[in-house]
C-alpha cells in the first residue's frame, strides 16, 4: 500500500510519538443526538440581540438630545418670558422652602440652596444685560 507522498514516516512531527491509551464508553455513558425539532436560523436570535444592542442609547445619541432638547413651551425661548419665569421660579422655591421647613429641614435646605443659585443666576444675567447695553450704547 503506497504511503501518501506528503507523509513521511519517520520523519517530522506526525509520527512521533505512538497511540498512549484507549478508552471505552459504555453503552449507558453516551449521548445521543437531541430530539429532532424544528429549529430557527441561527442567526435569528442573534440578530434581535444585535437590534437590542444597538436600540441602546449611545454616548453620542445622549450628548445629541442634551444638545436639542424638546422644548414643550417654544415661548421660553424669547428672553423676556424667560426671564420671567426664571424669576417666578426663584419666588416659588423661596416659598416652598419656607412651608418644609417645619417637616422637612434638609429638603428646604437643598430648595433655598437652588433659590440661591438662581438669584445669583439672575443677577448675573442682568450684569450681562447691562453690560452689553453699555458696548451698544458706545
């Protein structure tokens, strides 16, 4: 029986070293192949993983919607009307600092603390106003 011309016998590593044990399986140790059932692709599953995965907000996507927010009330964005509610809005945590109070002192305490940032907030916007109406007015 001619040997294929690749194999060399006694020669590199196929036939270096010999058959060093054999083992046995008994008749109740092995297993058979699974019942037989329809099964989908196997890419199926595996592609709603991936629509899963890639539905999921990404970094970009959430600096994206940070940047656009959805803006319910367009009205805000004149700067009359929101200065407006900036400043009923530091008026309304004043007073609901005022009312917890009594039942809930560090909660009023992180309101007023918010009550405060926008009077600063607000102060500084009129410096800014009065700012640039002093580079317009030459």
């Amino acid at each position: 029986m001619p040997v294929h011309p690749s194999i060399k016998v006694d020669h590199g590593p196929f036939f270096e070293r010999g058959i060093e044990s054999i083992t046995f399986k008994h008749a109740q140790e092995t297993e058979g192949l699974p019942d037989l059932f329809d099964l989908p692709p196997p890419d199926a599953a595996r592609r709603q993983q991936l629509d899963e995965l890639l539905a999921l907000p990404t970094l970009d996507s959430l600096i994206d919607h940070m940047l656009h927010p959805t803006i319910p009330d367009r009205e805000l964005l004149r700067p009359q009307k929101f200065a407006a509610v900036l400043r009923q809005l530091q008026a309304d945590f004043r007073v609901r600092a005022a009312e917890l109070q009594p039942s809930d002192p560090a909660l009023a305490k992180v309101i007023q603390r918010a009550a405060v940032l926008l009077t600063d907030e607000v102060g500084l916007r009129d410096l800014l106003h009065d700012y640039r109406s002093a580079l317009l007015q030459g």
